[in-house]
C-alpha cells in the first residue's frame, strides 16, 4: 500500500514559469511532510519541509503548500531555472513514533530553456 | 570532504555472491538507514539503526542483513544475491531533537546481480 504518492512521473516547464509537482497521502498520522531533490549520480538533498500545523511554508524560490482535509501538498517553483531539473521526492513521517520517513515515487521536473 | 560516503559506487556481481555495501558518516549522527531505489518505487527503507546497539527492520529487509560497527559506520549485506536486487542503494543519517527529520544522504551505490 503505497501511503504517499506522486502521480505525475515527469513534468517539463518552461524557464521562468511556476513548477508545481504534487504529492498526495493516506495516513492522516502524518504530521511532517519533506520535500527532496535528487540529481542523477547523487543522493537526495532535503530541499523544504512543512509540519500539519501550517498550510504554507515558503523559503526563497520554494513554496510547499498543505491541504490536511485533501491530504496533498504541493510545491510551488517560482521561477523555474534550468537547475531545478532533478527529481523530487515528498516524504512523510509521523513525529511521535519511529520517525521513519516514506517516500514517494517521485517526479522528474525537466526545464526548457 | 563528503559527510555521508558509500563504499563502492558501483557493483557488479553475479547471483548467489555475498556482497557488502559500506557507509561512513562524519556528521556524528546517531541515526542511520538504509534505503534501495528502484525505477516507479521511490526510496523504500531496508533496515535503520538508531545507536550502536538498536538495529531495525524496514520494510523490505528480507534478503538483506546490517551491521552497525560503530556510530559512524553501517554497513548492508546481501548474503546471496539475487537479480531482484539489482537497484540503487543509498546510506543516510540524521539527528533526532532537531526539529524536522531531515535525513543526509549519501551518494548512493549502484548495485547489479547477474
């Protein structure tokens, strides 16, 4: 039972539009989402996070936005520049058990220049 | 100098081979895991480990077995490898009471059973 999900494999945008990947999830006992950034031949980068408490964080070019009563969250790119293409992976945990985080399938973001 | 390395980057070798992927970590996390990617699955945990003396499954630990030689070293062992677990493994660490669980991660193995 995949718990958190990424429906779109890939999306290409163009360079200095929004990007906005997405990211959906069934365990309501989530309450931290993480987004990460992959390159190829390198390892995940943590990239934004967000806890249930809040429907929005944001931090320069990266905004992560939560809706609890859809359980999705999404993240916003505004302006895509060509080294954001990478795959992105969400994550989620819950904070009063193991920690342990599960990711989703994650969605490779290509910008055109 | 990385914080989180993976020894070796890649690996060939043939099914039934008793294969070892090492991680070194100079973050002094307490808390390390062992993940494999796979092409449509994103990252799914093997094993972790919180200290020296507290080794868990993930949820996919058949096949695999670990063994946490000192805070900065975890190492994956496959006993016998099978073509299925051809994928790319990645070593990470975190510190808890931080606030958000941000895992490190290191540069990954590539890993392929003949």
């Amino acid at each position: 039972d995949q718990q958190v999900k990424q429906n779109s494999p890939s999306l290409s945008v163009q360079e200095g539009r929004i990007s906005i990947l997405n990211c959906d999830y069934t365990n309501s006992m989530f309450d931290y989402f993480l987004w990460y950034k992959k390159y190829p031949a390198e390892g995940p980068t943590f990239l934004i996070s967000i806890s249930s408490i809040k429907d929005k964080n944001e931090d320069g070019r990266f905004t992560v936005f939560l809706n609890k009563s859809a359980k999705h969250l999404s993240l916003h790119i505004v302006p895509s520049q060509p080294g954001d293409s990478a795959v992105y992976f969400c994550a989620a945990y819950t904070s009063f058990g193991n920690e342990k985080l599960t990711f989703g399938t994650g969605t490779r973001l290509t910008i055109i220049p | 100098d990385a914080d989180v390395t993976q020894t070796p980057r890649n690996r060939i070798t043939k099914t039934g081979k008793r294969i070892m992927l090492e991680c070194s970590q100079t973050k002094g996390h307490d808390r390390m895991y062992w993940y494999r990617q796979d092409p449509g699955l994103g990252l799914r945990l093997i094993y972790y480990s919180f200290d020296v003396k507290d080794i868990n499954k993930g949820e996919i630990s058949d096949g695999y077995s670990v063994s946490r030689q000192a805070q900065a070293k975890f190492s994956l062992s496959l006993e016998s490898a099978i073509p299925n677990q051809t994928a790319l493994y990645f070593c990470a660490t975190s510190e808890p009471g931080t606030g958000v669980n941000e895992q490190f991660f290191g540069p990954g193995t590539r890993l392929t059973v003949l």
